[in-house]
C-alpha cells in the first residue's frame, strides 16, 4: 500500500489506508447504528481528500497528514464518532491532553481548530471516543515540509497478565515472558520517509516481523531485552525514536540455593536448614540450636524478599544473610508453633513460600520392602525399605542421616523365565559416506531364562508381544560435494621476491550436478588453495643508489651526506614506483659522516670554510675564505 497525495492550497494532505480500515461501516451504517442500544464509539474514517474553504484554511477529516505552509491561517481538524451513549470526544497531542487556549479551539461539534499555526503545533493529534462500553482513537499528523515526524509516546507500559501488548515508539515496556509485543512507529512527511529499525544500535534484518511501521516481537523472551529504534528518513533529513524492552519474570521457585551451602558450613554443625516451598515444608530440630531456612525463588529482575512469621512481621531474634535470601533463627526456642514464609515480589508478581520448624525425634524404619529389582531372569531381588519416620509418618531420609543405619539383608524375587522378546544388535556402518546408503543390522527373537541364559525361539513368539525392529535402514542421504576451483587470476598481486608475486582464485562448494551449496557442506573435505605465488615481470625490480655526496663538514657533530634511492626495473632501469620493492630492505639515503673533534682543522659550516688557528691572549683568532657560493 502506499500514500495517496492530494495537493491542496497551501498545503499537502497524505493518507494511508490500512486492511482494517476497508471493513469500517460506511457512515449510514454508523448512523443507523445510533438505534442498536448498547453500542461501542466507533469513529468515522473519511478517506476523502482535505477541502480549501479559502486560500489560508485547510479542513481535513482523521486518518491523513495536514502539512503545514507559510500560507496557512487555520486547521480544522474534523471529528466524528457514533455510540450508544453517546461517545466523549477528547483530543490529545503526542500522547498528551490538548491545553485549549486562544489558539487551540474545540469546536461545539468536538472539532479541534489551530489557528495561527507554527512549528510548535507540528504533532500526532489523536481524537479519542469513549463510553460506558469502550472507547476508538484515531490519529492526524500535522507537519512541515522537512525532515520525518514520529508520533512518540513516553509512557511506561507493565503487561503482566496479557498475551499480546501493542505501544506507540518512545514508550518504555516491562511485560512478561512469551507475550506478543507490538511496537508501532506512525511516520508522517514529505517527502514520504523510509522506516527503518535497530535493536542495541544493530539494524533489524528483514526475517523480522516489520509491516506498515510495525515491529512485532513474537514470543519475548529474556534475549529479547534491549532498546529498540525507529528510524524515520527522507530526502530532507531524518529523526529516531526508541523504546526500551525490559523482559518481567514473576518469582518462581528453585530446588537449591547456593548461598545457603556456604552459610551453613560457617554456621557450625549444630545448624539446621530448610528450603521454604509454596505448598510448604517441615523440618524438626532440637531445642535451643540456630535454624537457617532459605528462600529459594528466582525471578526477571530480583524479587525483594520480605519474612513473616504466623502471618506478621519478625519480631524474635534473628539475622538475614544473602541479600535477605536466608532467614536465620538464632534460638528455635523463641519460635514454638508457627509458619514462616518469605513473601518475594517483583513488576511482574509475587510469590509466598512457607515452612514450619518443630522440635521432633527422627528414627530408622525397615518395615516396608522396595519394589523388585527385576521383573524376570535371575538377578530380582528386593530390600528392605529404609524410611526415615517422625512420629509414625515417613519424612526425608536426610533427616536421620546422623542415627546408625540398620543392616539391611536383600530377598530374592520375581525369578522366573522372561517373555520372549526380539534383540537386535548394533547398525552396520553405511555403504556409502553420501546420496544414500544401506545399514543393517542382526534381529533375533530370544528369551532370558530363570537360571540367567538366553535362549532363541521362534519370531513368532516375539511377534505375539511386539513388532519385530527393522533391520534395514537408509543412511548417509545427504548429496555429494566437492570443492571447485575457478581459473587463477592475473599475476598481479603485491611483489614478495625478485620477479615473484601473488595471484588468487575462487573456492567454490557444489553438488555433483553442479549445483553450489554453502562452504560448510565440503567442511570435511581438503579445500584447494586459493592463492599461490607466481613469476611476473613486474616484480623484475631492485633498490638503485647514487654514490654519497660529499660530507657537509669535516668535523665537528653535524656532518651528514646524502644519495638517492630508487626502485628500478631491472631490465628497463627505469624507476618504478616503491611498493613494488618494499620485499627488500631499502637502502638508508642519508648517514652522518666525519664526526670527529674540530682542533687546527677546517670545519666546513653552511658553505664557508673557517681555519681554526690557534689562540691568542684568550680569544680565538680566525677569518673568512672561499667566501664564494658552491
């Protein structure tokens, strides 16, 4: 679908129609609706174009976009909408309530009328119809020629209950875990912008779900988080939007707590332990030891953790460690009968688990036997029961893991022939190693005895109890490859020796018909080379050097001499550029020379020559000669 446009003057007004507008009833549908008794507003999509009362006042229905010129003294934005009772009409703009002043006018018939307009009325107005039954909200954006405008909210959206949540960009949205999250970027301009969309600064490939400035992320997930981007562009300019995604994980409970292994070895070995559990646990401890019971839960982000005690906040003596997680009771004396339960929440919800303490004496019971190791054969045999009880009722064996266990004898059972039943022995390996091959494998009907031997009987025996296993199977039907390799290109890579460079060719995978296929699926195979080295003329070069110039004094520190470095060809000698002797070494082209002391010598400094002479009654005599230019 793509936007009508219209021009009017003073202004441009663009519309898009959308799948779900085309079903709206007409208006007459609509007015006649005025008669059905308990109807939900229902506001009036009028595709029609804007109409100029003059050449400074532009009227325009919802659903289009109203562009701004230096011309316009007015905007009359229409509004109608049907319901029974009869809809409220209120106007809101970018997500806010419209302040009326003397400029912003609602009309007796609910229309909103800009008078004067500037830059700052540039917007989404959104007109929104409600009643006792519901409510419908259409939007008009009112631009300027120029860059993308975004209708952006900056509300904060909590989904905890929903499976699907829709939120215009720029909100900030906490939901749960495999809900439906739509985000809608409404773009308005002219020229028309191009929407584009980012997660983490990281642009959304097209497997993704966008339509009509739409992005749907599909069942959230904790990977899911991140800032989402809506990038609005045309030829004037561009604007971005984002919302932030935040994944709600309501607290749920967890089987261990990590933290509460490395309390209870610093507690000392009179301390007890317990988990707390939604349908509640129970452990029994001696009078006057220090208890630990641990809130095991888990939620996206952190549940706070909040302990009661029969209901009400802890009054007895205690200590909370990891983060309020453990709850230790530092005399179980001061705590006789009650429940304790730690009460986690978060965005997302809450969760109580509970547990009770009691002063009880554990003890070993071997009164019931296991089930029977074995249903048939030789080997059934069945032991004692150890149960560990607390006054007459079994509860965890743990609890009585510092009394003597009693000796427990096994008793034979179930020893008797087994049904027959087919064995198969392990695939052969396949005939081939691609486009399909054979397995198999040995079946056999046989039967395991009292005395512990196998004996074979007819299939028939097996067939009566079960299918007989297939003894064939095809493997290895994945098509053949091979690695192909194209020409080698031009001998005209980077020299890397005397008339020695580099050239390269393409690796390609393909079936044996021809067909290419990903690099992975010739993987196992050795790849061809892809590169090699190669002789060409054009690597026929060396360094050339000039012979030194003469030193620029004969002593002293600042003597140097220079001579000149190129790259030749060898059979041309003609100079090259130097890339293309960089394999070697180059040559220095400037080195100091004669370094030596300045005594009775002549120092030749900036083209003079000057004799040092010797000294006289303490200054140094000298003069000028060869005072020519070189």
């Amino acid at each position: 679908e793509y936007p009508l446009h219209r021009h009017v003057s003073g202004f441009t007004s663009s519309l898009r129609t959308s799948s779900a507008e085309a079903f709206l009833p007409t208006a007459v549908d609509l007015a006649n609706g005025l008669h059905r008794p308990h109807q939900k507003p229902a506001i009036l999509r009028k595709i029609s174009a804007a109409q100029q009362l003059s050449a400074s006042e532009v009227v325009t229905h919802l659903g289009q976009t109203v562009v701004l010129a230096s011309g316009t003294l007015s905007v009359l934005l229409h509004c109608e909408a049907v319901g029974n009772p009869k809809p409220t009409i209120s106007w809101a703009k970018n997500g806010e309530e419209v302040k009326y002043n003397d400029r912003l006018l609602l009309q007796p018939d609910d229309s909103l009328q800009i008078l004067a307009p500037v830059e700052a009325d540039v917007g989404f107005y959104a007109c929104n119809a409600s009643n006792a039954l519901g409510s419908d909200s259409v939007s008009i954006a009112v631009t300027l020629a120029g860059k993308p405008l975004i209708k952006a909210s900056r509300a904060t959206v909590i989904n905890t209950e929903s499976s699907a949540v829709t939120v215009d960009i720029g909100s900030t949205v906490k939901t749960i875990q495999r809900a439906n999250v739509t985000i809608s970027c409404q773009v308005a301009g002219v020229p028309e912008a191009e929407v584009t969309w980012f997660k983490n600064k990281v642009k959304l490939s097209s497997a993704h779900h966008l339509h009509d400035g739409l992005l749907l992320i599909a069942n959230v997930s904790l990977s899911d988080e991140g800032l989402y981007s809506c990038k609005a562009a045309n030829l004037r300019g561009e604007v971005t939007e984002s919302s932030q995604l935040l994944v709600l994980e309501p607290p749920r409970p967890l089987t261990y707590l990590e933290d509460l292994t490395a309390v209870l070895s610093s507690a000392g070995t009179s301390a007890r332990s317990v988990l707390t559990s939604p349908s509640g646990t129970k452990m029994t401890v001696s009078p006057g030891i220090s208890a630990l019971i641990g809130c095991a839960v888990d939620g996206h982000p952190t549940p706070n953790i909040t302990w009661l005690y029969s209901g009400e906040p802890l009054s007895l003596q205690h200590r909370l460690l990891a983060s309020g997680r453990i709850l230790q009771i530092l005399n179980i004396s001061d705590a006789p009968d009650g429940e304790f339960s730690c009460l986690a929440q978060n965005e997302a919800g809450s969760l109580t688990q509970k547990t009770s303490l009691a002063v009880q004496e554990y003890q070993w019971s071997v009164d019931k036997l296991m089930a029977c190791s074995a249903s048939c054969g030789h080997k059934g045999v069945q032991l004692p029961q150890l149960r560990c009880l607390l006054d007459g009722a079994e509860v965890n064996i743990s609890h009585c893991r510092e009394k003597p266990k009693p000796a427990l004898q096994p008793i034979a059972c179930n020893r008797r022939d087994c049904p027959s039943r087919w064995m198969v022995t392990s695939w052969s390996p396949c005939t081939r190693s691609c486009s399909g091959g054979i397995q198999v494998r040995r079946v056999t009907c046989q039967r395991l005895t009292a005395k512990g031997s196998s004996a074979p009987v007819s299939n028939e025996a097996c067939a009566q109890v079960s299918k007989r296993p297939v003894d064939t199977q095809n493997c290895n039907r994945q098509p053949c490859v091979e690695w192909v390799a194209s020409s080698w290109g031009q001998c005209n890579g980077p020299c890397i020796g005397p008339r020695l460079a580099v050239q390269h060719r393409q690796i390609f995978c393909q079936t044996k018909d021809g067909t290419s296929v990903s690099l992975d699926q010739c993987s196992a195979l050795p790849r061809p080379l892809s590169t090699q080295n190669c002789w060409t003329d054009v690597c026929g070069v060396h360094w050339r050097v000039s012979l030194w110039t003469v030193c620029t004094a004969t002593c002293g520190n600042y003597g140097f001499q220079s001579r000149r470095v190129d790259c030749v060809h060898v059979r041309t000698n003609k100079p090259v550029l130097e890339h293309h002797c960089t394999w070697r070494p180059r040559p220095a082209n400037w080195q100091r020379c004669n370094i030596t002391p300045c005594e009775n010598s002549t120092l030749l400094r900036g083209g003079e020559a000057v004799r040092c002479m010797g000294r006289k009654q303490g200054r140094a005599i000298s003069q000028k000669c060869s005072t020519e230019p070189c």
